[in-house]
C-alpha cells in the first residue's frame, strides 16, 4: 500500500515536470542588438559604446576578451609611423572557434593564417574554417566618399560561431578592422570595451592600457613580442609646424570629421606623425556605420 502510493506520488511529479512550463531560465551566450568596434590608425579604437582610445606603444592587446570570443590586436610600429605602433595584425579565436585561430596582417609585412598555416593565398578567395566560419578575401569596403574609392582595397571577410562578424582592411604595413557582434552573456572586456551601452566605463578602463595586454599564455600569436613603449608625441608638437597641422587640419575637415570631433583629433595626429595617407585609410573605416 505504501509503496504504491508512492509510486502513484512520483508518477505525477513526472508528469508535471514533463508537461508543465519550466521555469529554469536557460543562459543564452549572446545578446541582441549587435554593435561594432573600429580599430584604425596609430591604432584607435571607436568602442562597441562609442568610446575612442588611442595606444601607441607596442604590444599585443585584448580587443575582445570573453569566456568563448577571443580577439587579439598585435600592436607594431611601422617604417611610417615614426615609432608609433599601428594595428599589423588581427588574432581571433577562443571556445567559440573549437582550437582554430585566424590571423590576418598587412599586405606587405605579413600573412593571412589559419591554424598556422597560410590560408587566402589569391585574390579573390574564399576559405571554410572546419565547419564553423566562412572566410571571403576580395575588395568590397564601404567607403566614405568617391575620392577612396581608386584605392585598391584587399579586406578579409569572416563570418564567425555566435554572429560575430569581422572584416579586416589589410594595406601595405598595418590593417583595419571592424568587429560586430553581439554582447556576451558572462560579460567582455578589451580595448572594445564591455558593450554595456556605457561609453564612460569604456574610456576608464581604456585609460591604462596596459591592463588589457595578453599574457604569453594566452598568446594567439605564433610569437608574443613584448611590449615596447612609444615616442610621446602631442598634437602640441605638430602645431609647432604650421604647415603641417595647416595641410592635416585640411585634410581631416570632411565627413566623418565633421560630426566627430574624437574621430578628427585621431585623424590629426596620425596624418600628423604618419603621413597623409592616414586621412583617407582613417576615413575608411571611421565612417562604418556603427
């Protein structure tokens, strides 16, 4: 008698577990909408929030650093730059990607790599990363006006696990890249910040950043350089040249420019210290659409 009871007591339990809502709340790994990330010049960084921040010294930093989405910028000075580091590569992997990384430098310098091995090796060219992303190299890039346009563009296309999306504008000596994906639901953090829709918490965290250098264990990169600090150079030092913050300020005064004035200081010092072509390689990808 009493073990019937129970067995007719548990039956129901099971029924009402198997039919009934649950109320378990399941942790999704990402959250709507998706926001981007620019990184451009000597290098900056326009945050998923809208926070610029600049880092000129060597080294090899978090751009996006979750529990699954890892994504890593090697920041190297160039022959141009005047000792100043500009982005030479993009590293991307994490749980997401299930051991495989992809690596894409500048046309010159460097290589476009999957798993260490050189991947995208013509132009145009497409790639599958197992069976999990999709890697495009051609030159399709938004531009900011028809003036870009005659540049010849070779931008690296991944369609990554969990929506994230990356295109990676390789030129001669260093690349740009713009990440877009959606928040992580264990959180980020990265020179790209933490997507919370709070730019100032952005611009705190980026204030030192050294905090979002990569460990040699966590090292994307067949080789971990160390970091090597930068020439400090001001705006300041640039206006002791009239002529050159004159022919800068002439460059760096069209859209986007015009309605960013964060985005314009960036233009200024890299045309400044790196040269006139910055104007028009910054234009690119500072005028992507967030």
């Amino acid at each position: 008698g009493a073990s019937m009871a129970l067995l007719a007591v548990l039956a129901v339990v099971a029924m009402l577990y198997f039919v009934s809502p649950t109320t378990t709340t399941t942790l999704q790994q990402v959250a709507g909408p998706p926001r981007s990330c620019v990184i451009w010049g000597d290098p900056h960084i326009d945050s998923f929030d809208h926070s610029v921040a600049s880092v000129y010294d060597e080294g090899q930093y978090w751009l996006v650093n979750s529990q699954t989405v890892w994504i890593q910028g090697r920041f190297l000075a160039t022959p141009f730059t005047r000792g100043l580091a500009a982005t030479h590569a993009i590293a991307v992997g994490g749980h997401f990607l299930q051991g495989h990384t992809v690596v894409v430098g500048p046309l010159e310098s460097g290589k476009i790599l999957v798993d260490g091995k050189p991947a995208l090796t013509t132009f145009p060219s497409q790639q599958e990363v197992g069976a999990l992303a999709k890697l495009t190299y051609d030159g399709q890039a938004k531009v900011v006006d028809d003036s870009m346009s005659a540049e010849d563009k070779h931008v690296v296309h991944m369609d990554l696990p969990s929506g994230v999306r990356i295109e990676i504008m390789r030129w001669a000596n260093h690349v740009n890249a713009r990440i877009t994906m959606m928040s992580q639901w264990n959180g980020q953090q990265g020179l790209c910040g933490n997507m919370n829709g709070n730019a100032q918490d952005d611009k705190d965290a980026n204030s030192g950043s050294a905090a979002h250098l990569v460990p040699q264990s966590a090292s994307l990169f067949r080789h971990n350089a160390p970091p090597m600090p930068a020439p400090q150079h001001t705006l300041a030092d640039c206006k002791k040249d009239p002529e050159k913050y004159d022919k800068a300020s002439k460059l760096c005064s069209g859209p986007p420019y015009s309605t960013r004035h964060d985005l314009k200081l960036a233009c200024l010092f890299d045309v400044c210290f790196a040269g006139p072509q910055y104007a028009m390689q910054d234009g690119w990808a500072a005028s992507i659409e967030h």
